[in-house]
C-alpha cells in the first residue's frame, strides 16, 4: 500500500480511472470522492471509483488528494482545499497546462506549496463521466511531472509512485517545456480539429458536406468531440505557447497554400515525404 487515504476531486474519466487502478492494485484502502455533481458522485460510488463522497474538510484529511479537473477550475478548487490540508498531505493535480497551475498553487497553498506535485497524465479519450473510467486507462501511457526547486522530494517519490502502479510511465519536465511541448503536440492539433469542423458547420450546405466524409474526417476531427469547456480553459491557460504554435502552424498552411497555388509539384512532394516519414519514425519509436 502506497498510501491509506487516496481523495480525488473530479471523479470522472481522468480522476476515476486513476483510483481504480489504485483500488485493483491494492495501493490504495480508501478512496475519497469530491464533486459538484451528487449524481455523478453517486455513479462514482455505484461504479466502485470512490469509497464515500465528501466535502472538502474531509478530502483535507487524506494522504494524497488528485486534482482531475479542467485547468480553469484548478484555482479554486486549490483555494477550497488549503484550509483544510492535514500535515503531510500531498496535493497533486492532472492538468493539460502546468505554468498556470503552478501559479495557482503558490498562491493558494502559501507555505504548503512544498506539498504539491504539478502533473500531467498523457492519456484520455473524447469520452467523460464515471462511466468513462476504466483502469487501464493508464497502462504504458506517459504521466509528466513538473516538480519545483522547493516540491518535497518524498512527495514527488510518492505521486511517482502512484502513477507507477496505475500502470504510467513518469517523466519529469520543466513547467515552461511542457507547456510549449504540448502546445503543439496536443492543444494545437484539438484546436485545428474544433476550427475545421465549425467551419465546415457554418457553411449553408454543412449538411452536404458531412453527408459525404468518410474516414479521414473522421479520424482527423476525432478529438473535435471533446470537452468544449475544458479546451477552452487549456487554450486560455496556455496563451502564449498557443498563440507561438498558431502562429507556425498557421506559416506552414501558407507554405502549403503557395505551392498548391503554385503548382509546385516538388515543394509539395517534399512536404508531405516529410511529414510521412516523421510520423513513420515516431510511430516506430512509440511501438519500440
């Protein structure tokens, strides 16, 4: 057992998940669930995700408390928790964005900064709710840690350990890295998703148009079916690292743009040998 009392706020797909790998592997005796929804607390429970729903108090009162909740909610949530922290307790979060968290944390927890580990689990689905959650979710999957100079080194040990055992493979990153890393490796590639489907959307003969894609659209626009609220508080929360990898994104559409203009057979050949042969590499180095 990693630690007695494990309390997740936000029992849905992330948070859920992550308790119950924790309660099959046994790393776990007792999970505490903290919620705005009685209802979905209750699936939680129904579902053996969590043990007993609580308030904040008593999630104060655990080992370990996860924070699976949209960046934008972080804060607060960070605000309602402080007062109630036991001794010892560690504080560690899921977020999609770590500067901002971090922020947040150093201003809600004061003195008890020391206590929060920054995360970022590399795993999910278009899928939400309790009912999403599955335990091997988690299984093979990166979880990133960004630990600060003054982040308690046992308490680092002791989330390290936690996603070790839900099946993850834990790297460490500076905050500012992995906010520009994921930038253009997850929020840039949601974003593009979301932009062609509402274009598409407005157009007067949408309909005509979603009659006739197929398997590309769909395997492109996949992740468009995700939170709108929680991507939304990821692009506002990582600003800057977004805006630089629009900016690029947004320069390469315009390169592409000439030479189709152009007629530029070569450039165009070159560009898309490019981009196969990257994404070959990467996914040997995923498989290996």
């Amino acid at each position: 057992m990693i630690v007695d009392k494990l309390a997740i706020v936000g029992t849905g797909l992330i948070g859920g998940s992550f308790a119950l790998a924790l309660k099959q592997a046994g790393a776990v005796r007792e999970v505490l669930g903290v919620g705005r929804s009685p209802a979905r607390l209750t699936v939680a429970r129904e579902l053996g995700l969590i043990d007993h729903a609580v308030d904040w108090a008593q999630a104060g009162q655990a080992d370990c408390i996860l924070l699976a909740l949209p960046v934008g909610e972080t804060a607060a949530a960070l605000q309602q928790l402080a007062p109630h922290l036991k001794v010892g307790a560690i504080v560690t979060d899921a977020g999609s964005t770590k500067l901002k968290v971090v922020e947040a944390a150093r201003a809600a927890l004061g003195a008890r900064f020391a206590d929060f580990v920054p995360g970022h689990p590399i795993a999910g689905s278009e899928q939400s709710g309790p009912g999403a959650a599955r335990a091997d979710l988690y299984r093979g999957k990166r979880v990133v840690l960004t630990p600060q100079a003054d982040t308690r080194a046992d308490a680092v040990a002791t989330v390290r350990a936690l996603w070790e055992t839900a099946g993850a493979q834990v790297e460490t990153l500076d905050a500012a890295q992995h906010d520009r890393i994921f930038a253009a490796v997850s929020h840039l590639p949601h974003l593009a998703a979301f932009a062609l489907v509402d274009d598409l959307a407005q157009r007067a003969d949408a309909d005509t148009f979603f009659r006739f894609a197929a398997s590309g659209f769909r395997d492109f626009t996949r992740i468009a079916g995700s939170s709108p609220e929680m991507w939304r508080d990821i692009a506002l929360a990582n600003r800057e690292a977004v805006l630089t990898e629009l900016d690029a994104y947004l320069a390469a559409l315009q390169m592409l743009r000439q030479a189709v203009d152009a007629e530029d057979a070569d450039a165009l050949l070159k560009m898309f040998s490019r981009a196969r042969n990257a994404r070959e590499n990467w996914i040997v180095t995923q498989d290996s």
